[in-house]
C-alpha cells in the first residue's frame, strides 16, 4: 500500500514539474528520493509557491490591472480550460468590464460545466450589471432549484431585478426572504429602503429598528465590519421619524 502512495506521490509531482515547466533537478530529487523528495516539491513549489502566486496576483491585480488581465488572456491562449476561462472572466468583472465577463463566462457553459453554480451566480450578477434583467430571472430561477443555491446572494439580484422590472411584490417576496436576525445587513437595509418607497413606513421602521437593535449587540470587530451599513440605517430611521411621525 505504501509502495502505491509513494508511487503515486512520485507521478503527480512529475507531473506537476512537467505542467509548469520546473527545472531538470526537480526529477532527480523526486526520482532518487522518493518519499523526501516529493514531500521537499511539494512544500517548495506546491504549497508555497501557490501562496505566493496568490499574494503577487493580488498586487498586480490591485496595482497593474490591465496587466492582469494580459497575462490571464495568455493563459487561455496557451491552455483555454475551465479554470482559465473563469479566471479571466472575473477578472474582468472585478474590473467592471462586465460585457468581457459575461463573454468568458459565457463561453465555459458550451461544455460540460453548463451547471457550474459559481459561473450561474456569476452571471446572475454580471447580467444584473449589464441591466439585462430578464436574463438575471432567467438564471436565477434555474438555480433555485439547485440544492448548491446560494441564497442570499440570488436573491439579492433577483428581488433588485425584478424591482426594475416593476414586479414590485416578487421584488418584495425575494428581499424580504433575505430578513434573517444578525445577517444580511446592507441586503436587509435595502428592504427597508425599498419598504418605504413602496409607502409601507410602519413595516420599514419595524425592520430599522431591529437592526439598529442587533447593531447595540454586536461585538466590536463586527461592528466596526459593518460600520457603514448601519451609518445608513441611522439615516434612514432619522428620515421615517422625521416624515413619519
């Protein structure tokens, strides 16, 4: 059994030596020491190296977008898989670019990741950006009957969609299913923005003071985390209580 596991160990890290392109000596030293040198290549370029190249996409991505971008377009040039694809699709998402984004996603769901949630709620939000929001019903609505949904996110989009579409009691049906006690903050504090439009100023103000309520509990480091939300849920009760009275 032993022996297998090693031999396994040995193949993945060559294999992973080949995919990347390491130098030659990585081969000797997984080859010629089987179980040390594996384990000396993975916690050098495996476990590391992953941290690492996660630190420097952030920088880049934060400092040198557009160069980003480049390198991931590369990427899929040399090897268009999934991974790749979806990389360079939030990639320009994340630079608001959401017609690039919507393209890349879309572009994965030709193959057999068509079900894919990540890409699904991706362009649940992607479209909602584009004001496409026929589509963002569309897609959401076959995920919910996904038992990977995610619901607060959806939804979120969902009820904001069909705000905008002017179906004003789904809109309502979908953001009020997002009032759950000590979650949902800003989703919870456009409910009770959107209450209030919708001339219900006794049931928002109920909704602003349950939060403002759950905000007097909080511990500090979620205090603090939520700091701005409920700077405009002040706000906001300081509007019903001046209007209505």
């Amino acid at each position: 059994m032993i022996y297998y596991l090693t031999l396994a160990l040995q193949v993945y890290c060559c294999y992973d030596a080949y995919k990347n392109r390491r130098e030659i000596y990585w081969y000797a030293i997984v080859l010629f020491l089987p179980v040390i040198g594996s384990l000396i290549y993975l916690f050098m370029n495996v476990f590391i190296n992953k941290d690492a190249q996660g630190i420097s996409n952030e920088i880049t991505s934060t400092i040198n977008p557009s160069k980003r971008i480049k390198e991931l377009t590369e990427k899929v040039e040399f090897s268009d898989t999934f991974a790749n694809r979806v990389a360079l699709a939030d990639a320009y998402f994340k630079r608001e670019e959401y017609q690039e984004a919507l393209l890349n996603y879309q572009t994965v769901l030709d193959g057999p990741h068509k079900n894919d949630v990540y890409v699904q709620e991706q362009l649940v939000m992607t479209n909602y950006y584009l004001k496409n929001y026929e589509k963002v019903v569309a897609v959401a609505k076959s995920l919910k009957a996904n038992s990977e949904f995610r619901a607060s996110k959806i939804l979120f989009y969902l009820g904001l969609s069909y705000k905008a579409l002017g179906k004003f009691n789904n809109a309502e049906k979908n953001l009020r299913a997002l009032d759950l006690r000590y979650s949902n903050y800003p989703e919870r504090l456009v409910l009770a923005q959107f209450l209030l439009e919708r001339e219900k100023p006794k049931e928002a103000k109920e909704l602003v003071e349950e939060l403002l309520s759950e905000f007097n509990y909080m511990s500090s480091p979620n205090a603090k985390l939520h700091k701005t939300t409920f700077a405009e849920v002040k706000k906001l009760s300081d509007t019903i209580i001046l209007n209505h009275k």
